[in-house]
C-alpha cells in the first residue's frame, strides 16, 4: 500500500522570494555545450567502471 503524501510546505516573505528568484534563473545551454556535456560524462563512466569492482 501506498505512504500518504506529506503536505507541501507554504513559502512566505524571504523564503518565497528567494524560490521565485532562483527557479526564474534556469541554464540555457546550447547544444554544442549539452553535447560536450555528455560526452564528458560518458568518458567518466567508462572511466569508472575500469575502478569499480562489482561483486554478484
């Protein structure tokens, strides 16, 4: 059976500024820095695997 849902907390004064002001500053990125990205993070990842040792 599902948990209930814990209520959502109300923002005020300070608190609810600073939210609206950060979730209005997102990223844009074009798509050559996504693709770089990317490939930055996969080279990472076949980087790890040669560091980690899985046991199953």
């Amino acid at each position: 059976m599902a948990r209930p849902i814990a209520e959502t907390l109300i923002l005020y004064g300070d608190d609810a500024l600073r939210f609206i002001e950060r979730a209005q500053q997102v990223e844009s990125l074009t798509p050559e820095q996504r693709r770089a990205n990317l490939r930055a993070l996969e080279e990472r990842v076949a980087n790890s695997k040669h560091k980690i040792e899985f046991c199953w």
